[in-house]
C-alpha cells in the first residue's frame, strides 16, 4: 500500500513555488507561461510623480538624520537649494538668506564661500545640526535666534532670547543720532551751501557750537545695538545704556567686549532714568549749570494691547513680551520718558526716540505739552510709516 500525502486534493493543485538559495540569498518563482507582455509607455503625469517621490525621498533622507544613505552626499549646494524650498514651503520670510545664514552658522563659512565652495560634502555631525536648526526655523523661531548674531548697521551683533532682535527700520534712529553728534551749524556770514548745510536742509537738527566729548544715554538698550552703533561711528561719545533686564544686559555687554567699546559704554541696571540719578557727574568737569546729556537715544517698547495679539507668531511667540508691550495704547512708556527726559538734558540737547507706525502725532503732543522742547519733527522711514521723532531742548534765557 503507497503512502498518500494527506492533503485535499484542492491544496494539490499548486502553479507556484519559491526555492531559496541561502548561499546567495535570492529568490526564484516558477511562473506559468504566458505572452510577451510590451513595456508601459511612460506619461508625463508618471514623470512628474517621480520627481516628486524623488524630492520627497531626499527630504526624508535629511530630515531623519538616522536613516544614512551612503550612496547620497549632501554637498553645499543640495543643502541650500533644499532648505531654501523647505524654508519657502513653510512661508518662512526671505527663505533663501534664512538658509544661507543657518548654513553658514553650521559649516563655519561666510555667505560668499557657500557660493565658491558648492560641491563641499557636508560631514553628518553637522547635518544633524543642520536639521534641528531648520526644523526650528520652520516653526518661525527667529533665525538671528537660531545662530545667536545679526547684522546691524554694517555691525555683527550677538542676540539672545532675552532681547529683541535688531530690525533695520532702528538704524534710522542710529543714523540722525549721528548726524546730530556732528553736525555743527553754518556760518552766516559765508553764505555757502556746504555738505553741513545740506544736511540741516534735509532736517537734522543742530546741535549748537558744543565741542569734544559728547555725552550720550541709550535707554532700553537691550543687546546694546544702538549704543555700540554710535560708539563705533562716532568716537567721541560717551554712552550710558540702560535696561531692566540683567539677561539682556549680558548680551549687550557681550557685543561691546565683541566691538572693544568698554572704555566708552557704560551699562547700568535698573528702569529707564534710574539709575542714571546718582551717576549725574558722569561729566563732573563740565559747569553744573551744562550737566545731563547731549542726546538721549531710545527705542523702547510701543506695540498696544491690539497690535500685541495680531503680531507675527516669530515675534510673539519667540521675542521677549517686555521689550515689545507697552499699555493699552502702547504709549506708557513715552509718558513716562518725556515727564523726566528735559532734566537730564543740557541745553541745545535733543531727545530721539522710536515710535510706532502710527504713532506720531500721539507723541508729539506729549513732547509739546511738557514745554521744554523747541524743535519737535516727526520723521517717516522708506514705507511711508512714522518711525522717529526728534525734540531739541529749548535754549536757556
């Protein structure tokens, strides 16, 4: 009697099998014969389906630093053209610089090398620095944050979270604060139009015939932007900064070691005016009836409770609330300044301050209620928007 596999006779009816050869691990399938089948033709809706699996494929690649492809090599230039899509798929503001900075910060270059070193490999210690920084960048967290530095006229300037970033529009503050430190007024009696005079005629103000140390507060400092910018353009001064926060203050101490100002930047703690009281002889050698400040400098906090909730999530959501919140109307701050500003002041000395899109007309009347200032000027910035406004101190009869 023959043995009989015990099986039902549908299981019997097999048409396929798989042998396994364990010396070179392939894989082998009997197949039924059939006829020639022709190659698909190739549409170009498949191409462009392949090209996107094929960018989404490199996107894995970088954004799981786990996963390695030996095969793969981020050079220089795949990173920037990659980064700046993600950057731009995100809605990140000026994509392309965001990840030239975050690229140089990473590889230790300067924005022109990226450009003379396309073909570079990028070692994977640094893509996976790479990628925490643009994923945060993607979540809007400031990039002058991300690499700890922006630029400020013409100045690198370290930043932190525990002050504001710079923006461009406060180096228009910086700007007539230095025309003001040297301007000196036309002579009459030469009846010329000289490089002095046109300046005055584009609405600098004078400031009088003083001469040699000019002595300058920076209140709200935060990273001390604004008094190393003077500093750095106008040797003569002497600056007093000031600001609540002593974390802010470390930065601004770091940027004026950073730009070697500290035998002429002073920084003090404490809210607005002070601390500045029991330093009212920082200028002892000049007559007491002249004492106080040849300009005092601010930009300080202006956004009102309505703007604070319609700010840009990489502004509220990453800037410190105290230097951007100021009240109801945004103006506590500047009630506060003008009330005291005139008695730190010497003659013929002005006040410069950063004001709000729209604020202008509001802080001009708080400068003229005070009666001590003899010139007071609004003055927009390129987008037609207020942004500083000027108060000379009226002379002394």
């Amino acid at each position: 009697m023959q043995n009989k596999a015990n099986f039902p006779d549908a299981l019997m009816n097999v048409t396929t099998f798989v042998t396994v050869d364990y010396e070179n691990v392939r894989l082998h399938r009997r197949r039924e014969n059939k006829p020639n089948q022709t190659q698909p033709v190739v549409s170009l809706s498949n191409l462009f389906q392949t090209q996107r699996l094929s960018k989404l494929f490199l996107a894995f690649t970088f954004l799981c630093p786990s996963y390695n492809l030996a095969m793969d090599t981020w050079t220089i230039q795949k990173l920037l053209n990659w980064v700046t899509e993600h950057l731009t798929g995100k809605g990140i503001d000026s994509p392309r610089l965001s990840a030239e900075l975050l690229l140089c910060h990473v590889v230790g270059l300067q924005r022109i090398e990226l450009y003379t070193q396309f073909d570079k490999p990028v070692a994977k210690q640094q893509l996976d620095k790479l990628h925490d920084l643009v994923k945060r960048a993607g979540q809007n967290e400031p990039i002058a944050y991300l690499v700890g530095k922006t630029e400020f006229y013409s100045l690198e300037i370290n930043v932190t979270p525990d002050c504001m970033v710079p923006r461009p529009e406060t180096e228009l503050l910086v700007e007539r604060a230095i025309e003001f430190l040297r301007t000196r007024p036309v002579s009459s009696a030469t009846g010329r139009n000289s490089t002095m005079g046109n300046t005055l005629q584009k609405g600098s103000i004078s400031n009088g015939a003083r001469t040699g140390t000019q002595f300058v507060c920076d209140l709200c400092t935060g990273s001390g932007c604004i008094a190393v910018a003077i500093a750095k353009n106008y040797p003569d001064a002497r600056i007093i900064a000031t600001d609540i926060c002593d974390a802010a203050l470390a930065v601004a101490a770091g940027n004026i070691e950073k730009h070697q100002l500290g035998d002429r930047i002073t920084l003090l703690c404490g809210d607005l005016f002070d601390p500045i009281m029991p330093q009212l002889d920082v200028n002892k050698l000049v007559p007491d009836s002249d004492r106080g400040f040849d300009l005092i400098v601010c930009n300080p906090p202006y956004v009102s409770t309505a703007e604070y909730e319609k700010l840009d999530i990489n502004v509220k959501d990453y800037e410190p609330k105290k230097a951007l919140f100021a009240g109801i109307d945004g103006l506590d701050i500047y009630c506060r300044i003008i009330e005291k500003a005139e008695e730190f002041l010497k003659p013929n000395a002005a006040l410069m301050l950063e004001i709000g899109y729209a604020q202008g007309p509001a802080v001009k009347e708080l400068l003229e209620q005070t009666g001590a200032f003899a010139e007071i000027k609004i003055e927009k910035d390129p987008h037609n928007n207020d942004r500083i406004a000027i108060a000379k101190k009226t002379k002394k009869t």
